[in-house]
C-alpha cells in the first residue's frame, strides 16, 4: 500500500477516534450541568445541522488552495476545542453547544477537502479500496473513541477529553502535510459560480454520480428513521435490556468493518452503481432482520445493516470523485454530502413519530422504500438531454500512468 494511502487512513482513525470520543462526552457533559435529557439531546443536532450548509462551504474549497485551508480547519477546530476549558458550570453551557456547531463546520469542510484532495494524492487504482479502508477505520473507531471518551470523562472531566480531542486534529494537520500531492489543481471556472446550482447540475447530470448519491442519501435517511424503533423493537417487543443496544452497535459496527474491507474490490469489479444498489438492498435485509421475534434476528439484522450501508455510502463517494471536474471536486463533494446527510435532519424526528405505531412499521417502511428506490435507480429512466455531463476525468488522468486521485 502506498504512502499517500497509508496517511490518509491514519487520518481517518485520528480524526474518528476525537470526534468519537467527543460526541458521546458533549451530551453527557450538558447532561450534567443542565440535568434536562432534552438539553443533551440538542448537541447531536448541532453537528448535523451544518451540514446543510454544505454547497456553500464546499465553494470555499474550490476558491482557496486546498491543503492549506483543511489544515486551518482543523487547526481551528483544535483552538475551538480549547476553549471548553472556560466550562465551569452552567452558565458556559452554551459553549459546549458552540463547539458541537464547530465540528459540524469542519466535518463538511473536511470532508469536501479530502474529496477534493485525494485525486491529487492516489491513482485510479487505489480509489475504492481506499475509501473502504477508511470507512473501516471510521467504524472502528466509533466502537472504541466513545467508550475511551466517557471513560477518561468519568475518571478527568470533561477538560480531559477536550485536550485528547484537540490533540487528534492537531497531529492530522502534521500528517496532511506529510502527503505527497501529484498535482495541484489549476482549473478554476471562468466565473463565480453559485455553490448549490453548480453542485447540483454536476450531481444530476452524470448518472454514474446521481444513482449512487441517491441510493446512499435514501439508505442514511432510513438509518436515522429507523433508530427509534429498533430500540422499541429491543425493549419493547424483545424485553431486553437497554444494555443490548451496545450489542446492536457493536454487531453493526463490526459488519461496517467487513463492509468497508471488502467494497474496494467490489467497486473494481461491478462500479458504483451496482455496489450502491447492494448495499441498499442489503440495508433494506437488514431492517426486515430485525422485524424478527428473536434476539438473534435482531443480531443478524445489525451485521447485515453494517455492511450495506457503508457500501451505499463508499460507492457515492467514490462516484463523486471519478466523475466530477477537478476545480468543481470543493462545492460537488460538499453538495453530495448535504444529500447523503442533511435528509437526517428530518428522518429522526419523522422515526420519533413514527414508532408510536410500534416498532416494525417503521422498520418495515423503511426496507420498502430502500427496495425501490434501489429497483428504481438501478433502472433509473432519467435521462437529461441537455446538461448530461461526459465522466470528466481529474487531469491527473493525463499522465503516463493514467492515474486519478481518491478522496473520503
């Protein structure tokens, strides 16, 4: 495996294993000092709701140099992470909900750049396996940083884990600046363009990005919906514990590790397309796994969840990154996450609601729409006659090697 592509998963764990810790440590921390579980709860809407600022952001990244400007993010993002040592009591709550907002920013910038970025730093052929092994590093971390950060929460503090979080992207800055670009892109459009109207005629216009964007954006959507009612499908009609919700979590975390390990190949073999219609049946299998009267279904659900889910999402990113004009890779990628994630904004709450029909209709719902939308796309009849765009190759894929950079 090449250097480029050994720093950019190293990359992945750091930045999941603070972001990780993090996110479960700011609820408990404005639990704390507010008491209200309600309170708490607002801090995950925080990180989410900047995603739908996304296009916009992403523009940034097409006017600025790249590298540069991910470094400051992250730099930033340390700085910001500092200041939760101002928290004493509840009057600094408020604080807490500032950085939640901050991680929110530089998640979409972030992760618009290392879409941007990675063409510029692997070859065509390194592309899929590399994003997989990223969004294994990702699930992985998600099993270990949260419990890693409640830990150190409940043995330091809450200023304790605010300095491990800071370190991560401090050392992802040094680590960003040990990658080796092949080049820098020089395109730039004639004239401003306006970051949601740009992204979304780039996204709509090659079938190759909009299918596999649309299947993940349905596939994530449908995570969030269902969450309530797997918990009511465990406590509820299993009678289990709420401890057995971990166990949930690790299964499908475990099945996201297989998953991302193994789509790098899929991708080379089948395309995007095809792998994000699997993984959205595979979630839609998932869902009606867990509609079983067993706890083992319910196991077996998870796994299956696991691996389709980032299968969608891998394949949507990598689409993004194979078929997107280099000076335009800021504002699409950025655009394309607003897609994949924004819509859970709304599938929460919608799922909150929608489990007082218990906890299998929801469930149910779920797989029916993920089916078909996956025969749906996979069709996908839709054609533009006028803004389809050609599959618009990274002028990385003017050298001898053909080769075109990867991005997560």
């Amino acid at each position: 495996m090449r250097r480029n592509a050994c720093l950019f998963v190293a990359i992945s764990l750091l930045s999941g294993f603070g972001s990780g810790a993090m996110a479960l440590v700011a609820g408990l921390w404005v639990l704390d000092l507010t008491g209200s579980t309600g309170v708490a709860a607002l801090t995950g809407l925080c990180v989410y709701a900047p995603v739908l600022a996304g296009p916009w952001l992403g523009a940034l990244l097409d006017r600025a140099p790249r590298r540069p400007l991910v470094l400051a993010v992250n730099l930033a993002l340390a700085a910001a992470l500092l200041t939760l040592f101002a928290v004493r009591g509840p009057g600094q709550t408020w604080l807490v909900f500032a950085v939640s907002c901050a991680y929110g920013v530089s998640y979409a910038l972030i992760d618009a750049g290392e879409t941007a970025l990675l063409p510029s730093a692997l070859s065509a052929a390194e592309l899929g396996a590399v994003n997989g092994w990223r969004s294994s590093a990702q699930e992985g971390m998600k099993l270990v940083a949260p419990l890693a950060g409640a830990g150190l929460y409940a043995w330091h503090g809450g200023h304790a884990v605010a300095v491990l979080s800071a370190a991560m992207p401090i050392l992802v800055a040094v680590l960003y600046l040990a990658v080796r670009l092949n080049r820098t892109p020089t395109e730039r459009p004639a004239r401003p363009d306006h970051g949601l109207r740009t992204g979304v005629a780039v996204l709509a216009g090659q079938r190759t990005i909009r299918v596999p964007v649309l299947l993940a954006g349905v596939s994530i959507a449908m995570s969030g919906f269902v969450t309530a009612a797997v918990y009511a499908i465990v406590v509820t009609d299993l009678r289990l514990p709420t401890t057995f919700l971990g166990v949930l979590a690790s299964a499908q975390g475990a099945g996201s590790i297989l998953g991302g390990l193994v789509v790098g190949r899929l991708l080379t073999r089948r395309g995007p397309v095809a792998v994000g219609v699997a993984g959205t049946l595979l979630f839609a299998a998932g869902c009606l796994a867990r509609c079983l009267p067993w706890w083992q279904g319910t196991i077996a659900g998870a796994v299956v969840a696991g691996v389709g889910l980032p299968w969608t999402l891998v394949a949507a990113v990598t689409a993004v990154q194979t078929h997107t004009p280099a000076a335009l890779l800021g504002r699409v990628a950025a655009t394309a996450n607003t897609a994949l994630f924004g819509p859970l904004v709304v599938a929460i709450p919608l799922g909150s609601a929608a489990v007082r029909l218990g906890g299998r209709p929801p469930l149910l719902a779920a797989a029916a729409l993920c089916a078909i939308a996956a025969t749906a796309f996979a069709r996908d009849p839709w054609r533009l006659s006028n803004t389809t765009h050609r599959p618009h190759r990274c002028s990385a894929a003017n050298d001898h090697s053909r080769q075109r950079s990867v991005s997560g």
